[in-house]
C-alpha cells in the first residue's frame, strides 16, 4: 500500500488560512487516479464491439460522453463515478464526469472517495484547473500523475459540500438561462443579417429610392457597355480575352425576378479587362515555404481573409519570386475569396495594402469599379442566397472547397452603380444597429462567464453559503467538522488497500 500525499508543514504555510472548519488537502488523500492506457488503432472499433473507450473531450458533449469508439482489448478499466481529466493535447486541462468504460492515454481518470460529493470534487477541480495546467511541461501539453495527485483543495464536512453544490447549480441554472437567452438573440440576429441582405439583394431596400430616380441606366444598358470596352482594350493590347459567359434562359427561370433595371450576370461581366481579373492562386509547388523571406512582398492567405485584417501574418517572397507569380499579384481594391474549409469568407484589400501575392486557398477578383462595386460584392457573396448556391457544390468529403469554377458560373445581380451604393447604405445602416447589439451580447455573455468563475471562486474561498445557511448546515444532526472526515476517509483507503 503506497502512503498518501499529505500535506507538509512547509506547503501548509505557503497556502491562504482556511476558511472556518475546513483544511486544506491534496488530491491524492481523498481519492484514487487512473492513467489511461491506449490498445492499438487496429483493436479499437466503431460496430459497439467490446466496452466503450474515452480518448479525449471531443467525446463529450457538454452534456454526456458520446460513446463513438469501442475496443475488445481494453488497456485500461475505470470504474463509474469517475471525472474525466484531458492531461495531453490541444484539450489538456478539460474535465468531465466519465463512465464505466476503457480510457486512452490521454485520459486520466480522478476516482474520488465515496465519503466526499462527487460534484463537489468536480467543482473543485475545475475552479482551479488552470493552476494545474501551468505545471505541463514540453512542446506537447501535458499533465502527469503528480500534477494531478498534488493539486490541494479545500476540504469541508460532507453536508457543507452538498449544500454548497446545491448553491452552486441554483446560480449556474439562473446564468445558463440568461447565458441561453443572449445565445438566442445572437442566432436571431444572424436570420435578421441574412433577411436584409436577402432584401437588399431583391432591390426591396431601394423599391422608394429608385421610384424618385428619373435617369438610372438599365443594366442590359451597361453590359452593352462592357462589352464594348472589352473589345476596345483587346484591340489596344493586342490580346484576345476570353469570350464572357452569359447565363442561359434555363438558368434565368430558375433565379428570382430581379427588378426591372437589373440583370443576372455571371462574374466575368464584372472584372477588369485583363486576363488576371479572375485567378486563382499558384501550385502549392510554386510557393513552398523554403521560398519565404523575412521581408518583400506580402503572402496573402485565408489567415488574412478570414481575420478580416489584410496586415495580419508575416509571410514574405523575394522580388525575384513575386515577379515570377505576376499572374497572382494584388492591388489596391481586388477582392480575396477563401477556398478551403472556411469558404466564401471575402476581403476587400484596402488602399494602402501591401504588394504581394495569393497563396494556392484564394482567389482574387479585380473588379470593374465603373460597374461594380466590391462593398457591394461582399454583401452578396455573403448572403445566404448565394451560399445556398455554391455550398452543394463546393462540399468534399473531409472538407468544403470553393473553386474558380464554381465561382465563374454563379449569378450576380447587376444594377446601376448609384443603386449599389445607395444598396450598400441601406444594408449598413441596418446592420450598424445589430453590430451594436451583437457586440453588448459578447460584453453580456464575457460577464457571465466572469461570474461564473466568481460564483466558484466564492464557493472555495467559503464564502458562498451566508450565515444562515451556514448555521443550518452546520445545526443539522450527525454534521462532523473536515478533521473527522479527513480521517474517515483514511481509514476507508487504508480498508480498501489503496494509495
């Protein structure tokens, strides 16, 4: 029988008093500790062959374990009753209550002594998880058995420690209503996001506003134009451009009417006339990462794309490498679409951007500003309406990918551009009020969580129950001070034959 941890005199004086009539003690003096052994790949399955295996938070819910993985060969038995430690990994540190099953490696199990609250010791835990997780050392996340078994908590009679969990999950239940109310107006207002830009994009924000306008060319009216200029800027460089691709009367029928000065037009209506108004970015082979530099030109990629920031990251070429990826040069006021996992995310660069290239997961646009406006285009490339479109088709089998093909053949409405703005205005001034809602909904849901990490800090600090609670707990028959349930405890480990 190994001896148990307790606390030395030295560790004592380091520690905060007590409150009244609790002590303070480790881990391993009120419970057992399970480290999870892994059976190999090939002995785990999916057809519920064997006992359920736990290999990491991924497998809980936030409500139960999801039991998605089995094995005959278990490496490691734990008992029900158990909480759930993530000790390596990206989820180093997560914590929830186990199951009678087999645990990988990643796993440790924390058994506590059946003469103390199960919930209690979960809270406990979890209130100060983080001081644990500042003991993991390496490259790697990762808890040992002692980072665990040292962790001190602060114990009180049985009774204190049921009460305290019943004050606890009355606070918690009143925040997680509130918590899931805010959660509710934030999904709330996303649909209220995508019914203006579904309006917008209808012409239903402007329907007054061209009513007052007598001299809005027709958009038939500007492709025409387009067209033209196309034809003169191929005579003037001496390069054929690619034939534009126009929607087919099938395509049209199945679209929805659009007002009468607007057309449905395909992307390539909307570029500038060069052959790089529309490119993907190079092979990855062109731009491995021995090519980078400390400093040149800017590699823009989906980091900056989906930050919405076109300065974040630091990924540089040369100048003899940018000049060699011409074809995937930006400028000023071109348009990035990212094309992996998070599709469809789009930034506008803005005046002052720095030189550089796409990386292989964009695709820019240098659109025709005389025509369109890329505010404008953003809008919609965001909708739902034309996500519902380019979604089915961009879906794979591990991940969604967007492609230049994809996007040549998607609808765009084309109107004036005095109506695009004056689109972009109507759709800014509706959406201002809900970034302002959205943004006291984040502040609300940060303090709720902030008081839940006060309602825990109070409940280890003694500090939860008031005086009359107190009184009551403490009033009650057979109620023993932490000392004597200390010892019980003692004594049942030392009968059981455990550490």
């Amino acid at each position: 029988m190994k001896t148990i941890k307790s606390l030395t005199e030295a560790e004592i004086s380091e520690l905060p008093k007590p409150p009244e009539g609790w002590i303070w003690v480790k881990l391993d003096t009120i419970g057992e500790l399970f480290c999870g052994q892994s059976p190999s790949i090939k002995e785990v399955n999916q057809e519920r062959c064997g006992i359920p295996y736990v290999t990491g938070p991924e497998q809980w819910d936030g409500s139960k374990i999801e039991e998605t993985k089995w094995t005959e060969f278990p490496k490691r038995l734990v008992p029900e009753g158990c909480i759930f430690i993530t000790v390596k990994g990206a989820g180093v540190g997560k914590i929830f209550p186990g199951i009678s099953c087999a645990i990988g490696r990643d796993i440790y199990a924390f058994l506590p002594s059946s003469k103390v609250d199960f919930k209690y010791t979960l809270h406990a835990i979890k209130h100060q998880i983080n001081l644990v997780i500042m003991k993991a050392q390496g490259d790697i996340p990762g808890l040992s058995k002692n980072h665990i078994l040292d962790h001190v908590i602060g114990l009180c009679s049985i009774k204190e420690q049921r009460a305290i969990v019943s004050k606890i999950e009355q606070l918690f239940s009143e925040l997680d209503n509130g918590i899931s109310n805010l959660k509710l107006a934030q999904e709330q207002l996303k649909v209220y996001r995508q019914a203006v830009l579904k309006k917008a994009f209808e012409g239903e924000l402007t329907k007054k506003w061209r009513e007052q306008q007598t001299d809005l060319p027709d958009a038939g009216d500007l492709l025409e134009q387009i067209r033209k200029e196309r034809e003169e800027a191929a005579k003037a460089t001496g390069k054929k451009l690619k034939p534009v691709k126009y929607l087919t009367e099938m395509e049209l029928e199945e679209l929805p009417k659009l007002p009468k000065l607007w057309r449905w037009v395909k992307i390539d209506s909307l570029v500038e006339n060069h052959k790089n108004s529309i490119k993907a970015g190079p092979f990855g082979s062109s731009l491995k990462k021995e090519y980078y530099v400390p400093s040149g030109f800017k590699i823009y990629g989906q980091e900056q794309v989906i930050s919405g920031d076109c300065t974040f990251g630091d990924y540089y070429i040369s100048e003899e490498k940018y000049k060699e990826l011409e074809s995937c040069k930006v400028k000023p006021f071109d348009v990035l679409i990212s094309l992996v996992g998070t599709i469809g995310k789009v930034l506008i660069l803005p005046e002052n951007c720095e030189a550089g290239v796409i990386n292989p997961r964009l695709i820019k646009l240098s659109l025709n500003r005389n025509y369109y406006w890329p505010v404008f285009f953003k809008y919609y490339f965001e909708s739902m309406f034309l996500k519902s479109l380019y979604k089915v088709r961009a879906h794979g089998a591990t991940m969604d990918i967007l492609t230049l093909g994809i996007i040549s053949e998607l609808p765009f409405p084309l109107c004036s551009l005095l109506e695009q703005q004056a689109i972009v205005q109507e759709i800014e001034t509706r959406l201002s009020v809900c970034n302002k809602i959205e943004q006291d909904i984040e502040t609300n849901l940060e303090k709720a969580e902030a008081l839940r990490q006060s309602i825990l800090k109070k409940a280890f600090e003694g500090k939860l129950l008031n005086e009359k609670e107190l009184a009551e707990v403490r009033g009650t028959e057979n109620w023993e001070p932490a000392e004597v349930l200390l010892e019980r405890i003692k004594a049942e480990k030392a009968k059981n034959g455990k550490k």
